[in-house]
C-alpha cells in the first residue's frame, strides 16, 4: 500500500500530526496572549511604581500605634530596615524601649535613625490632641501614620457590660481617629502624607462572639473610605488594611464580657500568619498605593465573598459557629 514502517507506528499509536499542534498552539496563543499580555505589563507598571517608592521611603517620618508588641512591632522592624524616621507609640514605655533597643542592634546598611519613643494611650482621648503636637514636633511632620494600636473582645453579647463595649470603641475607633484627626491638618499644609488602618478582616464581616471588636472594625472601615474621598484631591493618600489571623498576642489580652483579661491562644490566632509576614505585605500595600488591602488565606477570603454574593449561606455558618462556641463555654 505504500505505508512505511514510521507512518504505520504513528496510526497505531494514535499521535498527533505536527502540524496539528501547531494549529493548536496558534489558537491557545491567539486566545490567552491578549489577556496575559496586558496583565504582565501591569505587573511590570506596578513593581515599577513600588520600586520607585521604595527609593523615596528612606528619611520618612512613620508614626506607628501599638508599636511595643505584635503587628506593631513588625512594622517597625520592616519599617525602620527600610529608613525610615520612626516614632513608636503605645501605652507601655518599657516595651517601647525594648523594641527600640532591638531595631538598634540590626546591622542596618545605609542611614538608620533612631527610632522616637512616645507613651500614648488611646482611651484617653483628650490628651490625643497634645500627644500629636509634640509627635509633630520631633521632625516637623509626619509623612506616614499607621493607625495599628487595638484590643480584641471574647464575649458574647447578652452578657457584655456595656462599659466593655465603650472601651473596645473607644481604643480602636475613637482613638484612632481623634489622632488621624489631629496630624492631618499638617499633612493638609504640607500637601503630603499617608494615612493607613489597621482593621480586620471582622470589619468586613462579623463573627460570633466578636461583636465589640466586629463593630469597631467596621466602623474603622467606613470611616477610613469617607476620609479616603475627601483628602484625594490634597495628596494625602489613605489605607485600609484588613488582615486575617495573626500569630499575636491579640487574644491573649482581649477582654471578656466583665472586661477582664481573656488570657487564652486562640487555636485560629495560634495558626494564623506570623506578624512580620504580614508587616511585610502592609510595608508593600502602601507603597504601592493601595485603596483596601485585604491579607487573609483563602478560607477566610471565601468567607468574606460569601458575605456579599450568598448571605444565606454565610448566615448559616455563622450560626452553625455560634452554637459550638456556646457549648464550649
């Protein structure tokens, strides 16, 4: 028939003709290439940005909240090898010089400037306005602040005083924002600055036995995209971030329902991402500019779309979570 052996072998063994995969290649090249190509110039436009942020940030002056331990500290880890002007704050003085000592002894190449040690307690609202002026002060502005400093709640809600409540408001919403409102007239003059919260993922949607926590994170949330809108056309730049579960000691210290320690790991806290994991992606987020940064694995992330694309569904397991909770009490 005029078959050789080579064409035989290809027809029992089912192969391809070359040219056929050419064909194929050509059509898969014509479909992705134009979804591909303008994602991979974006990417390259976006680390080019981050690059040239990046080279900007040494000398900025960074305010960061809740800096004597956790996410804070982190921060100024990254924050401080980056060259950055620090100025720490928190309630606990002693914690502060701790971490100031440490950031010390980094071998840091390049300029590193000694971090600012400034006792602050945001529940004491009225001397936010004095704590700014003197924070101001120390290197004639401030170009970053990082809204970080917070405390967490175990309680369900019948039986939460209210006074806990108050508390949970008033450090992580209140204080942030009488602070975010006393350093932004200096920003406004010098046309300048960068804004960033802290929030959670519990400000996106609320669980259980969160309630206080939950509310002040949305609140935070709502108040950081108001705020975001209105300095736009000043230069003034704002950040929400809203991370998942942290290695911390976040709820070790939260309070319970009389506003006592809590004084317990959290199994999902214990399991959550290291703090300076996530300093890192903060330190990203805000030099590349971004509006709302969410930082969470993907459980947690598919919990927050659920919120929004199939409520029923998250209502239920948020139902399903509260029942177990009230039997491990």
């Amino acid at each position: 028939m005029g078959y050789d052996d080579n064409e035989m072998s290809k027809c029992s063994t089912g192969s391809v003709p070359s040219g056929n995969w050419n064909i194929l290649y050509w059509l898969l090249g014509s479909i992705c290439l134009p979804v591909i190509m303008p994602l991979a110039l974006l990417n390259l436009w976006r680390r080019s940005l981050i690059a040239k942020a990046r080279k900007d940030l040494p000398g900025k002056v960074v305010l960061i909240t809740g800096a004597s331990s956790g996410l804070g500290e982190a921060l100024a880890h990254v924050f401080y090898k980056a060259g950055c002007k620090l100025l720490l704050a928190a309630r606990r003085l002693e914690e502060l010089e701790r971490v100031k000592n440490d950031l010390l002894s980094l071998e840091i190449v390049g300029v590193a400037y000694p971090p600012s040690v400034l006792q602050l307690d945001l529940a004491e609202l009225n001397a936010i306005q004095q704590f700014a002026e003197k924070a101001i002060s120390i290197h004639c502005g401030i170009d970053i602040l990082i809204n970080n400093g917070g405390i967490s709640v175990r309680a369900n809600v019948i039986n939460t005083a209210l006074d806990v409540d108050l508390k949970i408001m008033t450090v992580n919403y209140f204080g942030s924002v009488a602070l975010t409102k006393a350093i932004l007239p200096s920003m406004v003059k010098r046309q300048t600055g960068h804004v960033c919260f802290i929030s959670s993922v519990q400000g996106k949607f609320a669980l259980p036995y969160r309630s206080a926590y939950s509310a002040s994170k949305h609140a935070l949330q709502a108040f950081a995209d108001s705020l975001r809108a209105e300095v736009a056309n000043k230069s003034i730049k704002v950040t929400c971030v809203s991370p998942g579960y942290i290695k911390t000691q976040l709820s070790v210290n939260a309070l319970t329902s009389t506003g006592q320690i809590h004084g317990k790991m959290d199994k999902a806290t214990a399991e959550g991402m290291t703090a300076e994991a996530c300093a890192k992606r903060i330190l990203t987020g805000i030099l590349r500019g971004d509006k709302d940064l969410i930082i969470c694995n993907a459980q947690t992330r598919i919990a927050y779309y659920l919120r929004f694309v199939c409520p029923s569904i998250y209502y239920w397991i948020m139902e399903n979570r509260a029942s177990k909770l009230e039997k491990e009490e």
